[in-house]
C-alpha cells in the first residue's frame, strides 16, 4: 500500500465507490469550516515557526501521549523536558500499537500529505523521518499562516476565557497581511461549574474585572458583558463543557441564596449541581438574547487519575466518559428556550447510546436543537459511520452540526476534515445505491454537510 | 434513480443479493399480519373516502410533522386548521430535509407504488403531486376497504380504550361484504398508570362504568370484566405503554391501600411508580388467566415539551426516550410468571443499549419473553439491522414478535412491512454468505418471520 | 452450502477476501492459547472417555439448555436424569430455532470437524447423527488428552475454588506422559462478596482452612496464603465475577469494623456493597505484589429466576446482563494503583454500551487496564466485530487480553477459537482495504493476537 489510498475510507463494493468517489470529489477541495477548536489565535498572529516535529506532533497531542503512556512510556519521556529525538523513536517503536487509531491514520496522512514521507514509521527510519519534517518545519511555507491559506479554511474558532481582552483576535483581524477568518469563543466552564479544576476564585476575579457587585444580579451582568464583548470582536458561539449536563429551572430568590453560598463556598454536591444546571439554562437565556451560539460538551470526567493531574496538569489523556442522558437533563432548559428559533444548542456527546435515544429524537423536533458532530474517541472513521446510522433515520443530515474537528493539533486539521467528507461520503453512497436517496439529492446533502450546515448551525 | 429500485435494501454484493432477492421473493405478497397498531376500526367500518393529502399524509403524522417543526415550520402550518395545499408545499420545501430517514423512505414508496408519482418530490412539482394523489383519493379504490384488500391485509389490530364497547369492531365482524380481520386491543395506560396525562377520573369511571366498589378488589375486577368483553370481541393482545417498566410485587394489604391513596391522589412519586408497577404485574396475572398477549412498550417521556402539549395535545412529535432498563424492572413480574407458557410478554423499547443486554438473554431462557420487532424511531433500514445484528447471536429468529407496523398511518402500512421484509431477507443473506446457515434454513425462516412467528407470538 | 464453507465468517468483497485469507492463513493453525475456561483439570488428569452425545452438547451447556428451555422445553428433559436420545431429539426439532446464534455456530463447527457429520441437524436425521457422534466418543481419540494434543492447545486455564489444594493440577503437570500446560485461576467470589449464591459461612471456612484469625488482617493473610498457593502451582491469574465493578478505598480501622459486621451477618445493601468494593481494591494491591493478573468479569445479575436455581441450581441460563460502568466504579481502585505497570486489570463485559465510553479511554491511558474480548452473551461473530470497531479506533489492539473462550463445553474451545481468528482477520482486512494499516502491520498484528497480546496480558 502507498502510504496514502486515494480510495481510503470509501467504500468497497463497485458501485458504492464509483457514486462515494463523486461525491467526495465534489467535496476534497472545500473550504475548511472550523468553528470550533483550541488552536490559539496568538499563533496565527505571530506566525512563529513550530518546533521540532516532537513538541508540534507529540508532547502537544494527548492522543498520542495517551497511548503511549498506556503501553508503558513515562509522560516524562514525551514532555516539554524530553529528548524530542528520543522521544520520536518512542513513537516509532509503538507506533504498530497505534494501528487502527485515529491519531494513527490523521498522522500518516500529515506525514504523507505535508512532508512527503512515504514509509509508515518504524524504529528503523524514526531518525530520517525526524530529520525530514524537522528540515520542512523551518521553511516558510509551514509557518501557521502559509498552513492556514494552504489548508484552505475559511473560518477557525478558538476557545477562550471570558477574560481575555481578545487582542490577538483583534490584531489578527486588523492586520492586512493576514485575510483568514479567526473568530473567539467564549468558554465560562471555570466561572460557572463549582466541580470546574479552576472554579475556585474565578467567580471574584469575574466580578471584580467587570466591577459588579457579587449579587447573582451582578454575576449575570458580568458574563453578559463579556459575552457582548466576545459578540463586538467576531464571536458566534460560546462553549460549555460539563460532566452533567442537568438543566435546573430556580426562581430569582432561590437563585440569589444559591449564588451567595457558592460564593461562600465549599458547597454541597446537590448545590454545585444545581448552580451548573441553573447557569446552563442562564447560559442559554443569554443566547436566546445576544444570539450566541450554544454548544454543550458533556459527559466526560475529567482528571480521572490524581498523581497524573497534579505531575502534568489537565489535558494530559485521562478523561475518561461517563453515561450521559440529556432527555431529562435539558428539559428545564428546553421548557423554558427549546421553541426559540434563534437559540441553537449544539449537543455534543461521547455516550453514543444518546444518539438513537436522545439526540436525535430530540433534534428531530426542537429547533433550538443540533446534533454535535462525532466528538473526541468518536471522530474517527467507524464511529462517524455509527453516528450518522443512528441519526439519520430519525432527524436526516440537516439537524447537525457539520464536522467539528476540536482541535489542538494545527496540523491535523486538514486529515480530520478530510475524514469526514469520506465517511459522509461513503455513508451517502450507501444510501444511494441501497435505494433510499436519488443520487441528485445526495450530491446537494453532500455539498450542504461542508457548507450550508456548519454555515446554519452556527450563525455564520 | 428510478423512484423505487427493485432492489432497495438488499445487499451490494452480488452473490448476497442473489440470495437475498430469492429470500425476499418468497415473501413479498405475503399476506400483512399486524397485530399492533392505531388505525381506527371506524374507518374500515364507515370505509369513508380518505381526505385530502395533507391531512391523509402530513397532519397526522407525527413523525412528518416533528421534523418540519424541527426545520422551523409552525406547527400551526400543518395542522387541521392550515391549508392543505401550503401545507404541502411546505413539505416540498423541506423534503431533502428527510433524505436518509424513515419517513421519506416510507412516503417515496407510498407515492410510487399507490400514486404512481415518478418524481421525488421538491417546490417545483408540489402542486402537481399535490393534484395528483388528490384525485387518486377520490376514486373508490382508494377507499379503507378496498386498500385493506389491495394491501393484503390478513388481520389488523386496533388499540382501544377499556370502556370502548367495541361496537365498531362488532359491526365490522359482522358485515358480510368486508371479510378482514380487525382485532381490538386493551390498552389500560390511563387507568393503571398515575403519571398517564389522562389519569385524572379514569379509575372511577372505570368504577362507575363497570359497577364495581371502589376498592383494590373492585378495580383488579372491574379490569378484568373488560378484557373479558375485548377477549369477546376477538381480542388477542393487551398494549402497556409507560415510561419505567418496573414491576412491584406487593401483599394484598400493600395493594390495598395503595389503591386508597391513589385513589385520593395527589400522590407521591413512589407510590405512582409502585401502583403503576404493580399493576403491570396484575396486567401480567390476567394475562395468564385469559391469555391475552400482553405487549408492553416502555421507556418513552411522553409531551416532553408542555407548550406544545398544550397548544396541540398529544402526539405531537415530543415524545423523547430514556434509557430503561429491564433486567431489573421486570424481574418481581418474571419471578411470578414468567416461566408461565401461556404468558407472552413481548417487550418493545426505544433503547438499543437493552438488545444484547437484556431483552436478548432475557427471551433466550424466559419462554414468556418475546423480543419486540424494532419501534418507533427505530423501525428503519439501519436501526432494524442493528437490531437484528444484536439480538440474533443469542436469541435466535424465534424469540421475537415478527415485525409490528404500529402505525396510525394506514396507508404506510405496506411500506412498512416491505421494509421489514427486505430487511429481513438481506440479513439471512448475509448469515448465508457468510456460512452461518444454510440457505434451506434461511427459506424456512424467511417464511416463518411473516407467518409462524407472528402467529405464534401473538397467538393468532 | 457444505456444512462448513471454508471461507465462513471472511467478508464477501473479492479484495478485502484475498486478504482476509492471507491473515486467516498465518494463524488458523497457531496453537490455542486459553487462559480462562472453565474445564476442570480432573478431565484431563483422568482422562476418562466423554459421556453420551446429549451429557456433553446439551446437559452441561447453558448456551443450548437455556435456548431449548426458552423454546418450551422443559429443563428437567434436557438433564443428567433425562433420557440422553430424548434430549437430543429435542435438540433437532428445535434447531432451526438456534440459527444465527453462536451455540448453533459452534456446534455445527464441533459435529462437521470432529464427528464428519456433513447433514445439518433435523428431526430425520437425529438419530444417526446421535449414533455417530456416540460411536465416535468412545474411540481413544476422543479422550480428553488427545483432543487437548489435536486441538493445539498450548495454555489452558481452569478456575479454581481458593481452598482447592490443586491436586489435581500438580498431578497433571508431575505425569510426563502429558505435556500440556495447564494452570489454575484463583477464584474468590464467594470469599469476598456477600452477595454471592454461596457466600454464606465462606469466609469462616477460609479462615479455618488457613489458621488465621478472624480478623481483617487475618482474614487478608488468609487469602494472600491461598495466592501464594496458587503462584507455587503456576496459576497467573485469579478472575472476579461481580455484578457491580464498584470498588471502594477504606481506612484500615472502618475496613475492620466493616469485616465484623460483614462476619456477624447479616448485613444492609450498603455494607455488602462497601466490602465487595474494598475486597476488590484489596485483591488488586494483593496482585501488586504477587503478580497475579487480575480478571474481572462484572455486570451480570446471577440467578435470575429463582425457581429455576431452587430446582435446578447455578449456571441454568438465567445469569442476565444489567447496565454496567466503569469510569467511576474502577476510579478508586486505580487511583490506588491504576499506574503500577506489574498490575495487570482485565475488563470484561457484557453491556456493549461501555466499549467505545469506558473501557477503551481507560485501556487507553492507563498501563494496567487491558480491555477483555467479548464475553458471554457477546462472544459470537457480529458482537465481536462490533467490539473491534468500538475500541480499536480510541484504544488499538495491544491493549487487549486477546481472545478468552470462558468455556466449559471442551470441545467447543477450537470453534471459538477458530471464530475470533476469521473474525479479527476480516477485520484487519477491513483496515486494509479501507488503506487504514499497511497490510505488513496488520500481518503483524494477526500474528501477535494469537501470540504476543495473550502471553502479555496473562503474563505467560
């Protein structure tokens, strides 16, 4: 095999490929809609060089830390301190361990598409590798913008507090040099999630950067005004990423009392869910308001092992799920905003038995509703299959999200999309030749899922 | 495409589809046996000419209408009230909007095969559709009874209230010139189940209309005066729909006053649920005495939004589910009956999770237990292949109810069990090619899934 | 079809066959690897020909009792007192009935490859398949021993009672006329969770058996004594078969005064579910520091239908899955040693819902935590293939225990074994053609599950 099937991921059977092949080539050259994703915009406008291929394709990607750390490797050893050579060949020596992966198949492809290497890595040619994407790494044309234009994206959001000014956004957009559409997203987790690993102090510092009192009056005033200034510098979305996604409907007083003995802290386990599931719904009144976007992604217990948080910190590869139910969960919420044409709520989830039970049917009435795109352990080629079989049939193509890649590997933006339009694709194709669609409205579907839908779902 | 491919929903691959078209032209014009559904007896009775084609195929199908409210349409738009022909132009609009679900598959096969409509539908031929399957509905045969014919309908079960007398279904049976058989069922939701949305009164109606005292006594009697005037009137099958399937064995006394307090009501949320899960197992009790079937749909939160509930009653399109369990819920009723062979118990959810799990090693040892054909936002191409997929390897094809349409939607019907049936047979084909049955077994059960089993299954 | 294509399991598409083929080549005859089973070693020491056709297929398989039993047999016809031709009558009326399942998959496997019989089963031809089977198990060849050696069977483990001295496991491997290897498992179910059928006075007997006081500490010394014995008699692993994985972190002295109570008896849900919890943390830290792979077997609710034990006893077919997670229920155990890289955990489970949510993330980060091959109910060809596709793309296949057959039907240990070999080769074949691994890697990767992956996860 070439290191790269053209006919990868499409579907075997001659008929199936013939029809997935023209639809995805309608589709391969598409721009590339991110609209949402952890690439931060400080990057893009300093257009610094990346490192060597260790720090950008490694230590940065808890994909990869994740599985090699499961198969033995110390975190140490693929850390900002190591050895990036050493680190590499880390990677190289399991890099059979990776088959079948996702992270496996999205760094083949960066390795083939954007350094030319042809050989699948192994212990034997890890140093010329290395050396090869080192070399590419230091010309011009892989620096963050050439990338960006070369990538062909349209739009990339970021992720970022509520307290950031958003100057990197703002010097990106007023720079002339620089044409690309990068827009921030506001992500209040810390500020409204008492189970949140940086909760405590945030609410203070919130309050006391906007100047409002510490009144549940004041606290909404506060993160509505930086939901405003988000709005002002390009925002379309704000992002709420919580293990429970439990929605509490409070009267005013009720909500007052809360807020002061949150703030008084430390609260009780049915206090802390409620101020989350109270500031979900307020999260959302806020949208039906200043149009925002909503996208939840719940569901994940983060930090899972104590001794790896506190030697590493967050994001270091033990998150780990946990059975998510939004039917009763977003109900408080939907009774109050779910006929809102103007709120949409993007559901993410990584509990695919949500799919067929609760996403769909829930998307497949409410119009504030859209069902997230395949998110996290689920982007990958089979599980993306599994989604859109357990969607479509009951809410169709047109109540999600597009592809979301949720990335932090600038890198792998372009194999993940990629991904996507050769799962739907082929998932189409199927449909087609099984007689269930006329291939003249797959090809519409087909252009819609890369364009029209990410554009509708998130206001863009 | 032509409108309807011969060989929709079989397999691709040539020595699979082979087999399966071979499977499926065993049973293609195999008589419909339906032995659960929501088509009025009155219709078949006062064989009245159908209305026009929004209120025949939009107005009152709740899925149809669900996902047009989805997409923004008010459900005002498609009701009693709005214009028939902007209705339908509003389907037309949103119709790619459908591609890939159950619904389109369902309404393409209806307008080919009964309207002879070509053309998949969009604004450009709404009216013309539109004019065409009106003037088909007015010629007579187009009317209940002469589609019941055509469709080859061998037996049909209505769903009906305890105190309905039935009258309609005695009138049928008795009139010579229609030779259908149309079977009521007992469906007892809102007089056993205290979180029903028409609980309020019912019990003493109950009461009032059966002559019997108001107590636990008195009610378990009154109930089962009236399955003995459905068992009279050709019923084979009792309907139990509720959210929690738990069953609760309670002593006499227990009950007792239970029932006093549910009779005072309000009531609390653990009396509802021990009421209403006794009451299963006292549905279940009966059931051995008077051999009803009794079929239990479970695990649906019904009018989940109250504004919509509200403005257009039930069964409007938000009923969402909820995981359910049933290894647990249903045991206190199996410890009691469930190695009864005259009970069956035919278990239905919407939760896909409980196939291999539960529902599967369940019917596997319990001969009580039938697996109910996949339901609601399930019984489509991909959902009934995931079912099959994932109660076969432990339950075998006999264990399962044979396919139930369920359907208010009569003229749906033979689209419905056509999908099961090429579902089916694609599936044996698979097992076949894939050397796990012989072909002489797959034809014997192919012709068994729509006769022996559902016969068996529902005691027809 | 003859009864056994030789291509069976392996996908149909021409080129994802060749391939398939290939891998399928590499390992069909690959000695077996079993390192958990159910057969005792006293078989093989004794090496006493089998019984009758219907004491070894049916009688002691509850795959094939609990089917018949479903199907309206009665248990007591299918028994050691039934009249054997009888049963196995039985067997052929109802067989048809077992199609698609993997009892009947095996079986078909076991007649046409051991006992050359070419016909499926059928009422006409019972008999003489019952007679050639007969006449065939009273050849030497059919002796256990000799089936051991024509199985290719390298490893194979039994599961052993904690107080069994292993007798009969040092006999076997001190005679030199058998070369087999075969181990103990440590199983202390009844040791260690009270809500064990035979829990009642376990504990006492264990602490008599060993001379060690009745205290907790005693009562841990107790147990680590018996592993030790086990070590010294080459058992690896000891496996736990729990319905809830729950595991809890105690103080020493709250442990003490939970082991009173627990000793005392009897004691609340709460009590019994803390000191499983614990038992199982203790167990791990016990294999931190004998080395012993600890197995978990957990979600299942044993002994369903209570007149069935009371009649019949354990292991009848009413063992039934119920919803199971891992994420939180696992997180004190491995915040106590998820990150000792000697503590090897296996998960196995019957609820396929925590594959891709739970079991693959944490396989995926944590270097103890090894993901078990399809169990039980799910141990069939569809299941497996839905298993690999839910964690090969988050966890890879090396983080597997590699294929576990859990059998007690001896005979039945090449069928299985033989199915997850054509199983896992179509799907890396899958991979392959899809240009997901190069067909080099996923040649290694073929050898390694039938090799390296077991002999790593069980420490062989």
């Amino acid at each position: 095999m070439s290191p790269l099937d053209p006919d990868r991921l499409l579907p075997l059977e001659p008929s199936a490929r013939t029809i997935a092949r023209e639809l995805y080539a309608r589709v391969v050259t598409a721009p590339i809609i991110s609209p949402h994703g952890h690439v931060p915009a400080a990057s893009l406008l300093d257009d610094e060089p990346f490192g060597d291929p260790t720090s950008l394709l490694i230590t940065k990607d808890h994909y990869v830390t994740r599985l090699l750390h499961a198969n033995g490797v110390d975190l140490r050893a693929l850390g900002a301190d190591a050895d990036p050579r050493g680190a590499w060949r880390l990677l190289a020596e399991h890099w059979h361990r990776f088959s079948g992966t996702a992270s496996a198949y999205w760094l083949r492809h960066e390795l083939a598409t954007l350094f030319g290497v042809e050989d699948d890595l192994d212990p034997s040619n890890a140093d010329s590798i290395y050396d090869t994407v080192a070399a590419r790494l230091s010309e011009p044309g892989f620096r963050p913008r050439a990338l960006f234009r070369r990538f062909g994206i349209e739009v990339l959001a970021t992720t970022d507090d509520p307290l950031d000014d958003l100057a990197d956004h703002r010097a990106l957009r007023e720079d002339d040099s620089f044409t690309g559409r990068v827009l921030p997203t506001f992500r209040p987790d810390r500020y409204i999630d008492p189970d949140a690993a940086t909760f405590e102090g945030a609410i203070p510092r919130l309050l006391a950067a906007t100047g409002r009192p510490a009144t549940f009056a004041g606290y909404l005033d506060a993160l509505e005004a930086r939901r405003a200034h988000f709005v002002a510098e390009g925002a379309v979305s704000l992002d709420v990423g919580v293990t429970d996604p439990t929605t509490v409907d409070l009267e005013p007083q009720e909500a007052e009392r809360l807020f002061a003995r949150i703030l008084a802290g430390p609260c009780s386990a049915a206090d802390r869910l409620a101020f989350r599931g109270h500031m979900l719904l307020q999260l959302a009144r806020m949208s039906v308001d200043d149009g925002l976007v909503m996208t939840l992604h719940a569901g994940v217990h983060r930090n899972h092992s104590t001794a790896t948080h506190t030697a590493f910190g967050p994001d270091t590869g033990h998150d780990i799920p946990v059975p998510t139910g939004f039917t009763r969960a977003l109900r408080p919420l939907l009774e109050r905003f779910g006929l809102e044409r103007d709120l949409h709520l993007v559901v993410f989830t990584v509990d695919e038995t949500a799919y067929s039970r609760e996403l769909a049917p829930l998307a497949g009435f409410y119009p504030s509703v859209y069902i997230g795109a395949p998110w996290w352990f689920l982007d990958a080629p089979d599980a993306m299959q599994r989604w859109r079989s357990a969607i479509t049939e009951t809410a169709g193509f047109y109540r999600t999200s597009g592809f979301i890649d949720d990335t932090r590997a600038f890198l792998s933006i372009p194999a993940r999309h990629d991904t996507a339009r050769r799962v739907d694709s082929s998932f189409l194709a199927r449909l087609v030749t099984e007689g269930r669609i006329p291939l003249r409205v797959a090809e519409r579907i087909a252009d819609d899922l890369v364009s029209t839908i990410p554009n509708a779902a998130f206001k863009l």
